[in-house]
C-alpha cells in the first residue's frame, strides 16, 4: 500500500517502521519528514494541503496518517476528505479537543467526565476570585496550542496571580494565553492513555507512562516528554475497565452528539487519584515518546488498523499486542528544551551483539541528513527503544542501546520507568 505520513518526528518513524516491518513493500512517503525518514521512503517538501491532498491523489495513495496535532487543527482532514482522500485523523472540529483547552473543559463537563475543578475565563477578577478557593500548588494554563508549554504549575497564589495576569495580557502566550483556565492541583500518578477510534468503535492500546521533567527525579524543565514505557504494571483491568466506561465511551458518543464524531487517535492525559483515573487533558494525536514504545509492541498489522480506523471498519478487526514490554529513552540535544543547538554530527557503533540487534532499535526524530551522515539538529534527535519480557529488561537493553549512540552535548534520563521498577 502507498501510504503518506505527516510529521517529523520520532512518532512519525516509529509508525513508518512498524508499517515498513509488517511488509516491507509498503511505499511510504513523508511530509515534511526527517533527516532520517528517507531510509524508510520518500520525502516530500509540499506545504500546502490542498496541493498536497493532489499529490496524493495522482501518486495514488491510499492511506494518509497524521501524525502531530499543527494539522489536525488547522483541518487538514477535512481537506483530504473532500478530494476523496482516505486519512486517518480528526476533522478541524474534533480536533478542538486538542486545540482548545476551553472546549475541551466544557465538553468534558457537559458529558460529565471526571477531570479537575476548573474555570475558564477571560476576566482577571474571576480568575483570581477562584484562585482565592483553591489549596496551593494552582493549576493555570492557556486556552490555544502553546507546544506543551502553555501549564504553569504555580507554587503560590501568589505565582498563580503573576501567571494569570501575564497570560491574560497576552505577554506570556501571545493570543493562545488570551483566554485562561484555572484548576485545582491533582495529586496522583500520571498516565497516558491511547485510543484508536473510528468515531464509533475504538482500540484501547496499553497504557503508557511518560516522562514530562528534563532531569532524573522529576526535577527540572517541562520537556515533549524523555521517556516512555508500556505497558505500566500501574495499571490493572479494573482501571482500564473505569477509563472505558467513564472517559472513552462517554467522549466518543458526546462527541456524535455534537456532530463532531472523533476519528484518530484519542490521547488521554489521566491522573489516577487514590485508584481513580481522572481526565487531565485530551490531546487528539498519538504522544511522542509512547509512540515509540507502543508501535513496537504491535503484532497485529499497523496499517490495517489505521486503515480500518479511517473507513469506519474498526469492529472488523482484532488488534493483537505483544507480551512483552518496550521503554524508549530519549536523546536529547543540549540546550533543549530553552533553545537550539548547533548541528553535531551522530555516530552509531555499528552492533555486533545478538541481543542489542534484536531487542533494541532506533527511532529517529530531529536529525538532518548531509552527505550521507547524520546530523543531530533538533531538540530531542532520537529515541533509543529496547524490548524485553520484564520492564526491567527492556530498560536495560534500551540503554545499552544509548551506550552505542554519541553526539557532542547528548542529553538524556537515567531513571525511565522508574515509578515501575520502585
Ligand atoms: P497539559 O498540557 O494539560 O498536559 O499539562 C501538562 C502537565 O501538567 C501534565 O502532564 C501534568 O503533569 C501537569 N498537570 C496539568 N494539569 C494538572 C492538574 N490539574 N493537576 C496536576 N498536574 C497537572
Ligand atoms: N509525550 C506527550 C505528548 O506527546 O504530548
């Protein structure tokens, strides 16, 4: 199958490669694509998706899969559809889950999906009125697309006034910060859940755990995420059970009940409570790291679910997953997240070890390709991922593979997964 992927980053690969190794003569191809991505297909350089959307008509590609939310947002579904185009994703108005925090709080109150006690308001005298109700730490985030940056976990009323009112000027997040949502802290361990949906049916894949901080320990920066594993021992049957009936089915029908029925996959942030899983945040894409780490522990074919999910067929289908584990460690540059950092070239020991070969392998995400070598040019490069039948062993292997990987200023977490194996 011809098949094209939007995206640049070690999600996108990471979908390339499993389609590329449930058959490898799938032909791919990638807007914009990475350094990397032109070992897996093609490369495009097509910017705008109604010529794009025509250039998949006359190349005859039959399946598109989105993967970050930039044009999710922006309706690039709903641009595909009307040429006809098979494409895997949300249209511009389900994406709201994503693109608007405001919508997705009032949709998850209409429907009455558990989540954080909250207002959203663009008045500075409400919002610190509400303040005044809630127990420090304070929640404060802005309304737009901020790149993961737009939550302030404020320490303080104080802080939290401060970053209420540089929101609300617009000094801190331009527009997107315009509108704020306020919401009490909650206090529990963090997952992220995925579903695969065709508006009706939906594929629950294995629940995963990120790693949001910089440093080991939680400490430092917010980042995209530098870690991931699946599936997290922090999860058992019955909580599965309570984020299908309570969060799942609820979003997928209030989302027909709105005319907006939710295609693609469903991220749901959840922060699990004394045993209850509450919504933190939707995003409507998959998330970069877990990506990474839940694509290799697919078994069943990748692109037929994707496939059956963008054609309404998923009850068709049995999606089948491994019984083992995966953890992806990421290789970040040196001054991300605060700002770039000059090209380094990457080298990686070529293996000769049986058990690096086959239980380890490399997602890329921002790397350039000069020459023939390979370039570390964006903020986090690469992810090292490692499978292995305990956690353990699969955190092991994935940085043995971290151990074959060198770039001037390589940043990375010693501790993933370390909330599995306490
Ligand atoms: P978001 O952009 O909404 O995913 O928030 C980014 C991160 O902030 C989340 O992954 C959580 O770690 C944290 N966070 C967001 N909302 C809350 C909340 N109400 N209570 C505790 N932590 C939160
Ligand atoms: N890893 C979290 C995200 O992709 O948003």
């Amino acid at each position: 199958m011809k098949i094209l992927i939007l995206g640049s980053g070690g999600r996108e690969f990471s979908i390339a490669r499993a389609i590329l190794n449930e058959n490898e003569s799938h032909e791919l191809f990638f807007q914009p694509g990475n350094g990397a991505t032109t070992t897996l297909g093609m490369n495009l350089n097509i910017k705008d998706y109604n010529d794009l959307a025509n250039y998949a008509k006359e190349n005859s590609i039959e399946l598109t899969i989105v993967g970050p939310e930039g044009p999710l947002v922006d309706g690039v579904v709903d641009i595909f559809k009307s040429h006809g185009l098979v494409i895997f994703g949300p249209s511009k108005e389900a994406a709201q889950l994503e693109g608007s925090k405001v919508y997705m709080k009032n949709f998850l109150a209409k429907y009455n999906i558990p989540t954080a006690r909250y207002i959203e308001t663009d008045s500075i005298e409400d919002a610190f009125k509400f303040t005044n109700t809630l127990n420090a730490p304070i929640v404060v985030k802005a309304d737009g697309l901020c790149g993961g940056k737009g939550v302030i976990i404020a320490q303080s009323h104080d802080e939290a006034k401060v970053a209420i009112s540089e929101m609300l000027s617009g000094k801190s997040f331009g527009d997107a910060g315009l509108k704020v949502i306020i919401e009490e802290f909650l206090d529990g361990y963090e997952l992220s859940m995925f579903a695969v949906c065709d508006g009706q049916d939906y594929i629950l894949l294995p629940a995963a755990q990120d790693h949001k901080k910089l440093l080991d320990g939680d400490k430092g920066p917010n980042t995209g995420g530098m870690g991931a594993y699946a599936p997290t021992p922090l999860v058992d049957e019955k909580l599965y059970q309570k984020v299908r009936e309570r969060i799942i089915r609820p979003t997928l029908d209030g989302m027909k009940n709105e005319n907006a029925p939710f295609e693609g996959v469903l991220f749901i942030g959840i922060m699990v409570v004394n045993g209850e899983p509450i919504t933190l945040e939707f995003n409507v894409r998959f998330g970069d790291p877990e990506c990474e780490i839940l694509m290799p522990l697919m078994t069943s074919s990748v692109s037929d679910m994707f496939y059956k999910a963008a054609t309404k067929r998923l009850g068709e289908i049995k999606v089948e997953f491994s019984s083992q584990f995966a953890v992806g460690v990421v290789m970040a540059s040196e001054n991300y997240p605060y700002k770039n950092s000059i090209p380094a070239e990457i080298i990686v020991d070529e293996v000769h070890h049986e058990e690096i070969e086959k239980y380890t392998h490399i997602s890329y995400a921002g790397v350039s390709m000069e020459d023939e070598k390979l370039y570390a040019d964006g903020g986090r490069v690469l992810v090292c991922v490692g499978l292995g039948d305990s956690i353990k062993e699969a955190r092991d292997r994935a940085y043995m593979r971290c151990g074959q990987v060198h770039f001037a200023g390589k940043k990375l977490r010693t501790d993933i997964a370390y909330q599995a194996l306490l």
